[in-house]
C-alpha cells in the first residue's frame, strides 16, 4: 500500500522535472527573432497576457500545463515580469471551462504526443545529416524543427509526470484520506478550504478535486457552501506543482511560481470572509448544486484576476524584468 502510495509521487516526479528540463533546453535553443517578437508582443502588456493565456488554457484544459509553459519560457529569457503576470491571471479565468468539460483530460494524449514528436525530431535529424551543406535554410528550418519537436517532448513529459502523480487518487481513497478532509470540511468553511487545497496537492489537479465536491453535494452530502470553499482552496493548492517546475530554475521562472501563489493565497484570503455571499451568488445562476459550484469558480476566478490585473502594471515589474535573464 505504503509503496504504490510514494512510487508514483516519486517517480511522476523524476518524469515531470526531466521533461521541465528537456523543454527549457529546447526553447533556448530554438528561441528567435520572430518567436522572441511573437512571445512579447502575446505578453506585452498584462492585459494582452490574461487574454493569451485565457484562450490558451481554455484550449488546453489544464491551467497548470500554461503555468509550467510560462516558467519555462521565463527560464528561457522570452517573458518579462509584467506578461507573466498577466499570463498567471489569465490561467485562472481559462481554467473556469475544465469544470464545464470536466470529461475532457489532456494528459491523456501525453504518451501519443511524445511518441509523434521523437518521430517528427529523428525524421528532422536523419533529412539534415542528408543533405547538401549549401542548402542553409531548409538545414536551418529543419534544425528548428528538431528543437521544436523536444521542447513538445519535453511538455509530454511534464503531463505525463502529472498523469503519474495523480494514479495515487485510489490509494488516498483506501488509505480513508479523502474521506477524513471531506469529514472535517462538512463542519468548518475553514476546514472546506484547506481541504480543497490539501488535496489539490496531492493529486496535482484542481479540476478533479473540484468534480469530486460537485458530485458530493449534488447527492446532498455536502454543502455547496462547503463545495465553494473547497473550489476557493484548490486554486491555492494547484500552485503546488508551478512550485515543483520552480525547482532549479532562474530567478525569473521561480517568480513566476511565487507570484501565482502569492496572487491565488491573496484572493483565497479576499473571499473567505464572503464565501456564503458567493453561493448565494451563484445560487441565482442555477439551483443545481454542482452547476453552483460550477459558477462559483467562474466568479471566484474571474472577479480575483480582474481585481489584481491593475497591480500588474505598477513600475516595479518593469524596473525588476529589466534583464529577464
């Protein structure tokens, strides 16, 4: 039991900071003009980043994978403070849809994406060793190719590691974890909170969480006021694994951790004291109660990260990703 508990947390995690690494490497060597032009004109302002990272994660369907990009691309040198910002607000209103489409998983296509893109980068590597050494820029696309292709490999990883980790849902449900949080969060808002971040934590996916307390309180065990707590503390735990991707990287992609945590304790602590005015909230939106859930994440989120955007324009930002490497 105690071993299929710790294998999976340690070895997704041996996968995720391998495939972390994998992609940083690529992105710096495949990093140009025109990537480097469309990354800061995407994240020029915080307003142009939140939209960005909005769609993104909407697409995506795991705000967590735009987070790790981001660090990556921060490591790279490709985003300057104010756009990461902007991209960490952004994360948190796209990852609203996830409740919504809550059957749609995108680490599931992580093994058949790093396949396709070894597949794609041996192809690259065998055509350049091919041909002439005249022909510059079909070498020099070809090249690009291939960092293209690891930096793809690199991100499967990272949802695969995530994929790993999260396997240690059932033993938590054996080992009476669950069942203990859940207890304790169907008495105190508090206890709702720190459940929904404890176990966002351990499984690595706020939308899991989530799902489990929108089926929980329409079968009526527990309270949508409890289930909005819960909702409010898993955006504070999913900063967990932003934290992992920080370790050993640059000043930069450890801001871009610290900051998400910083911006999501910050609006955990701002609706705390008003999560019952939430729920009654997002009560008049639907009568359902996992539908209410639901709506209190979108509220939660979008009102949190619309409040905060204005903090991402003040001088600070600017003078401090004045070298972003």
């Amino acid at each position: 039991m105690i071993s299929g508990l710790w294998f999976p947390v340690i070895y997704g995690l041996v996968v995720f900071l391998l495939g972390m690494k994998v992609m940083e490497v690529s992105l710096q060597r495949f990093a140009g003009p025109k990537l480097h032009q469309w990354l800061n004109k995407a994240a020029s302002t915080p307003l142009k980043g939140m939209i960005t990272s909005t769609g993104l994660t909407a697409l995506l369907q795991s705000s967590t994978a735009v987070t790790v990009l981001t660090i990556g691309f921060a490591n790279a040198g490709l985003l300057n403070y104010a756009g990461t910002l902007g991209i960490i607000l952004g994360t948190n209103i796209g990852t609203t849809l996830t409740t919504e489409l809550i059957s749609l998983q995108i680490g599931q296509a992580a093994l058949p994406l790093f396949i396709l893109s070894l597949l794609v980068w041996a192809a690259a590597v065998i055509l350049n060793d091919r041909l002439p050494l005249g022909l510059f820029k079909l070498r020099s696309r070809l090249e690009r190719t291939q960092f293209i292709c690891l930096a793809l490999a690199g991100f499967s990883l990272i949802l695969l590691g995530i994929r790993i980790m999260q396997s240690i849902g059932p033993y938590l449900q054996q080992l009476g974890v669950f069942r203990w949080f859940l207890q304790y969060a169907s008495q105190s808002v508090l206890w709702g909170i720190l459940a929904g971040a404890a176990l966002t934590a351990l499984i690595h996916s706020s939308a899991a969480v989530i799902a489990m307390a929108m089926s929980l309180a329409v079968s009526g065990v527990l309270p949508p006021a409890i289930g909005v707590a819960i909702v409010i503390g898993s955006n504070v735990g999913t900063c967990v694994t932003a934290l992992i991707a920080a370790i050993g990287s640059t000043r930069a992609g450890r801001f871009v951790a610290w900051a998400h945590l910083g911006l999501n304790i910050g609006g955990a602590l701002l609706f705390a004291p008003l999560i019952n005015v939430l729920t009654t909230l997002s009560g008049l939106l639907s009568s359902d109660s996992g539908s209410q859930i639901a709506h209190s994440q979108t509220i939660f989120n979008i009102v949190c990260s619309l409040l905060a955007l204005p903090l991402c324009y003040l001088p600070i930002w600017r003078r401090t990703s004045s070298d972003p490497h």
